[in-house]
C-alpha cells in the first residue's frame, strides 16, 4: 500500500498532523489496535496554554509559562523549544477547538486548572476525562477526512530505510513491514514521509499509569533505522497512581488520579495525616512531580507504609462529584468515597522526556523520518515534564511537522526511484507453541525495571539491570527469528530495546538531575548539564 504520508499512532500529535496533511495528498494513519487506545486519551489534566490577555488569570504571561517549564526541566531543557511550543498554545486550542474540543468553561470564559509546578491557572480541561474528549474529537474529524485512511489492528514491525537495502549514500526513510495482527499477514507500507506518532513506554516498568499499548514501539522502530536517541534516563513517575492491591483489572492496577486535584486544593499525607511533602519542598503537595515522586518514595520508605494519602475530606460536599466525576466514580466503583476518606497512592511510571531526537518540527536523524509527541525529544521537557505540557506539544509539534515536510519533501516533487521493498520472509516458522517464555520474558523485565531503574537508582542497581538486559536481548532475539510473528514477539522486541536505552542513557549520566536521582551521585554536576545522545551505528 502506498501513500503520500504514513503516521504510524493516532493521539493528539499524530492526528494534528494527519488531519492537515491530507489537504496535500494521501494519508494512511495506523494504529496497533482500536485507535482510542492512546495516551492521549488517558490523560485526564487537561492542557497547559496561556490565552489571550482578557481570557488568561491576571498576571499570567508566556513569559512566565517558559519559566515555568524551564524550572522544571532542571537545567536540560532547550529553551528555544520551549519558547516556540509554549508560544504557539493559543495556536494550539484554536485548531482544537476547530475540530469541535470542548474545554469546560465559566461563562464566556474558559475554566482555568492549575497543577504543580505552574504558577498561575492555565490548564483547560474538560472535566477530568480531557483526553479523551480531545481523542474523540479528532477520531470522528479523522473518520470524516477525504484522503486520510485510518487502519486499526496493524503493528510496524520495522522501518524500511534505503540503506537497510544496502544504498550507500542515500540513507532516507521508504516505507515499514507492518503485520495485520487479526490476520497475521505481514505487509508493506510504501512512503517516503513517515511521522512516528507512538506515544511512550511506560509498560516497560510493573506499575504505570499507560495504557497496555504503551511498549515503547516508536523508539524502538527509529532506533533499528538508525535514528539518534536521547534523554531516556528521565521517566517521569506520576506521584498519585490509585493503590488498591485487592481488587483486579488493569483500570484498578494503573488508575492515574489527576494531578488537577492537588491543583484544587488536594494535601499528599501519610498515615498519620501529617504533610510531609512541606519538609521536602516549600510548594508541598504542587511542587513539580520529580520532587514530589521523591518525596513520596521517601516516606514510604521511612515508614515502611504501602501508600501514602492525597486528602480531598476538607473541601465541601459534592465538589468531587462535580469537578472530577470520571474519578469520583470510579473510585465509588472500588469502594472508595473520596469525599469522606482520603485516596491511597502511589507513584507509577507516567512519561518519557526523552526519545527519538527531533527538532522542534518533528524532524529525526533520518531522512523523511519525523516523530511527534511523547516518543520524541524536542528539548521542551529537558529532566522533566511540567505538568500538562504534554498536550500542548503533541499538537504544536503535529502541526509543525507538516509545514516542515511540506518545504522538504512536497508530495508533488520528483524523488529518486527507491529500490524495491522485498516481500517479507516467513521461512519454515512455526506458530509459538512456549508462550510461557514470552511473558516470563515480559514479567522479568518489567520487574527488574521497577527494582533497578526507578525512582531511586543506584550504579550496582543500573549495572546488575544491564547485565541481565543482554541476556534477554538474546533470547529474545531467537525467539523473534525463531517463531512466527506475533504481537506478543513484537512488543516483546520493542520492550527489551527501550529498556536498555533507558539503562544506558543512566548509566551515562553520573549525577542527580531532575527525573534521574542516584544515590551514588547525589548532587547535580553543572559540568553535565547536556543531553544523553547515542545512536545504534
């Protein structure tokens, strides 16, 4: 199958770039399963933008926003990045809104959230369900565009590159082998604009706030093509993630609760009601989410405790039920009544701040090949995220990305003929008949993430992961040309990859900085404030 533009996820960034670049030719947007599936639809904040002056909170300026980023990020941000994405948001709700968004609003004026790190109220929202009304929104305009082509349940096994296929001088992205997961069939997407769109990796570790879907496959895919990658030692650990270990389900394992509510007033207290996040940092409960992830990791390890407690008991009857219904009922469904007692939590694996290394318009390493997104390192995070500016880039980016695309690369300029993509090979394999291995494989890995590469690290810790990740890569590597393809396999493949970027990348840095805090180099080194950049060859 062959197209002018081939997106591979379908979040707020993939989409925002479709929707527009199928005004400029043919667009095939694949997902590996239901196109809902996203990150973005996960997400329940909202979306980080300073609007203009009579619809902003008195006070509050772009100015303040990159500064507020820029404290965040701990030194590593790109501050030209942050300029351009914090200075295009009011861009950004514009095009939303467009494709029929609705932000919760207070009259003729939006409703404005605040979370940690911002300084002023400038979160919209819908609710506490933001993504997925962003997500809908932009699936039915998608579903509805003339020349856009929208193909679910197809997994990119591989990049096709031109020197894969051996060109020497002439390296640029041509296409990818995708497998039809309900079919099983392997087939070829022929393009010379690809855009990675594939959200984060957060089921790398044992516990997160990600969707089942989030394997890391962007990553992974631009690495195998050759693409230069960055920053992975910053995962970013959301501070409130729902503790109920007796109950079952994904959503009762990894139910992320928003950071809007410490926004609103919510206090993080241990067991015995004390704020212990005060001790730790000046801003308490709203202070950026390393500092508070570290705060948490510490009083549980302090004091022994399973969880600590975000306490929203002291705000009026009824405001949880009508601020934040989608948790306020879920919890319920769960037996908790967060109006009357306090939410157990804990901090899970939320977002990656590095990944494929871009620009500030999407563009990688590798000619034609652009990622948008959580799966990409424009500079905007540096050590860690600001609250809510996740959104924010997904849309500034997609849009970017198409304007830069379209001055290199215009569907209706002449290319050099590629070589001929071959057929994919099935060889004599055989349907995997030892599944055990493969969730063994994913179990072992996942946990040694959560004990080694976490929250708190050590160098033992970093090395003793290392060395158990080659054994995997090897065993993974056999069972992936020893069997049948599979989603299993892939993701499988994807998994143990992005791990070991994440190992390597902390292995690199020798300080604390940010979402990365080792023991052994407790101290930020002025001397390394530079990104973590390596690349496969």
């Amino acid at each position: 199958m062959t197209a002018d533009f081939l997106v591979v996820g379908a979040g707020i960034a993939g989409l925002s770039f479709a929707l527009r670049a199928a005004k400029h030719g043919s667009v095939v947007v694949l997902t590996k399963g239901r196109a809902i599936e996203s990150n973005t639809a996960w997400a329940q904040g909202g979306i980080a933008s300073v609007l203009s002056e009579e619809l902003r909170e008195p006070g509050d300026t772009v100015e303040q926003h990159v500064a507020d980023t820029l404290d965040a990020g701990g030194g590593l941000c790109n501050e030209a990045a942050v300029r351009t994405i914090v200075a295009e948001g009011e861009a950004a709700i514009e095009d939303l809104l467009s494709y029929g968004v609705h932000f919760d609003r207070e009259g003729d004026h939006f409703e404005l959230g605040k979370e940690g790190g911002h300084s002023h109220r400038r979160i919209l929202h819908a609710r506490d369900t933001t993504g997925r009304e962003i997500a809908n929104a932009l699936l039915q305009k998608a579903r509805n565009t003339p020349n856009l082509t929208l193909m679910e349940d197809h997994l990119v096994i591989d990049l096709v590159t031109t020197g894969k296929l051996g060109a020497v001088s002439d390296d640029r992205v041509i296409g990818a082998y995708v497998l039809e997961t309900k079919s099983g069939e392997v087939r070829i997407f022929r393009s010379d604009r690809v855009v990675l769109a594939t959200g984060g990796c957060g089921k790398v570790y044992l516990y997160t706030t990600n969707p089942d879907a989030s394997t890391g496959d962007g990553v992974a895919l631009a690495w195998r093509a050759g693409a230069s990658i960055a920053n992975m030692e910053f995962i970013q650990f959301h501070p409130t993630c729902f503790y109920n270990p007796g109950a079952t389900g994904p959503e009762a394992r990894s139910f992320l609760i928003s950071e809007a509510i410490r926004g609103e007033g919510g206090i993080l207290v241990n067991a015995k009601g004390e704020d212990f996040t005060k001790k730790i940092d000046p801003r308490g409960s709203l202070a950026p989410r390393d500092i508070v992830a570290r705060a948490i990791d510490r009083e549980l390890k302090r004091t022994g405790a399973p969880c600590v407690y975000l306490d929203v008991t002291h705000k009026p009857p009824g405001f949880m039920r009508e601020r934040f219904p989608y948790i306020y009922e879920t919890l319920a469904k769960f037996g908790f009544d967060c109006e009357k007692q306090p939410i157990p939590v804990v901090p899970a694996a939320h977002y990656q701040c590095g990944g494929v290394v871009t620009d500030v318009n999407g563009k990688t390493t590798v000619r034609g090949l652009y990622a948008v997104g959580e799966v990409a390192c424009t500079g905007l995070h540096g050590a860690n995220r600001l609250a809510s500016n996740s959104l924010l880039e997904g849309n500034v980016t997609g849009r970017r990305a198409l304007d830069e695309m379209l001055r290199l690369y215009k569907p209706d300029k002449p290319t050099l003929p590629p070589p001929a993509i071959p057929a994919w090979e099935y060889g004599d394999t055989a349907e995997p008949d030892e599944l055990v291995v493969i969730y063994h494989n994913w179990d072992e890995i996942r946990r040694l993430m959560w004990d080694y590469v976490s929250i708190v690290r050590t160098d033992n810790r970093l090395a003793r992961a290392a060395a158990r990740l080659r054994n995997l890569k090897k065993e993974v590597r056999e069972f992936y040309w020893g069997h049948r393809l599979n989603p299993d396999i892939l993701e499988l493949r994807n998994l143990v990859t992005v791990a070991t970027l994440i190992v390597e990348c902390a292995l690199h840095r020798k300080e604390s900085r940010g979402l990365h805090f080792t023991l052994d180099h407790p101290d930020q080194n002025p001397r390394l404030a530079q990104d973590t950049v390596i690349r496969k060859f």
